[in-house]
C-alpha cells in the first residue's frame, strides 16, 4: 500500500525546519510560503521530493514604489501535487542591480519558457538556465517592458529597428 503523501500543512512545516528563513502563510485555504533567493533551489528540490510534481507557473511582480515594499521584485512560482490535488505558492524575492535566482528548469522542465518570459519582461536572469535568451522581444530590444520604471511613452527603442518600406514587405 503506497505511503499517503503529506498534507500542506506538514510540507510547510518540513520546509520550515529544514530552511528557518523560510515564512508561510495562508489565507482562504491557500498556502504561500517564501524562501529567500539563495536556498531556493534546494527548497524547490525538497518540494518536488514531496510530491509537488508540476510547475503550473512562473511569475514576477514588481514592486518598485509599493508602499512597505522591502525587495523589489517578487518571483512567484505556483506548484501543484497531481496526485493529491495540493497547491502552494512559493515566492522568492530578488533586488536589483543584478537580481537573479537559480533556474528550476533541472527540477521541471517545463520552466524553459516560463523562465524565458520573465527573463525576457523583467530582466530577472536564471543562473543555469539552458537557453536564457528573449522569447517575446526581438533579440535587438534592450529594455524589460514590464517592469515598472519603463516609461509609458517608451525609451525611444524603435530606433534601432530597420524601417520596412511597403515596397519591400
């Protein structure tokens, strides 16, 4: 008879004991926990050792001028167990001149595209990542549009684009 996975619960407390700077909380039933930058990785190993068996999504917010904000971008990474239905939210705080985080694409091979977006409009780089380059962006655009101090007007960006004539599209 298989062993019965863990509930949240248990997985939070799991994590807490092996890694103290690991927070959690959780509101209308769902779980979030965040684990600082540096032990995120073998954080994520623990959880997929645990039965969190899909990375649903990889996402960033930026909180540049977020009032009582202490770090300035928030990747947010959702997992689900299939067998059991669980879901937790794992976030992982990074700051700038140069915020990045270890890639996960080891652990799910499905965060290739979904690290490669957030690279690509946030400009967060994935230590490890095996093929980091722009995914939504031309390769020639040099700015990350999502983040917050991207001017609404643009930065003048077209500039460097050829100009296509009608005659020679």
């Amino acid at each position: 008879m298989p062993a019965t996975p863990p509930a949240v619960d248990e997985v939070v407390a799991t994590l807490t004991a092996r890694f103290a700077a690991v927070t959690h909380s959780t509101f209308r039933g769902q779980t979030r926990v965040v684990v600082p930058a540096d032990v995120a990785f073998a954080a994520f190993e623990l959880l997929q050792g645990l039965g969190f068996d899909l990375l649903v999504d990889v996402s960033c917010v930026d909180y540049l001028e977020y009032k009582g904000a202490k770090h300035r971008y928030g990747l947010v990474y959702l997992l689900a167990n299939t067998a059991t239905n669980q879901r937790l939210t794992v976030r992982v705080f990074v700051d700038d001149p140069e915020p990045a985080v270890q890639s996960v694409v080891p652990l799910w091979e499905g965060a290739n595209w979904l690290e490669r977006e957030v690279w690509d409009l946030f400009g967060i780089r994935f230590e490890g990542h095996p093929d980091l380059r722009r995914l939504v962006m031309p390769e020639e655009f040099t700015a990350h549009p999502l983040r917050k101090d991207y001017p609404l007007q643009g930065r003048g960006e077209r500039h460097n684009f050829p100009v296509i004539t009608r005659d020679h599209s």
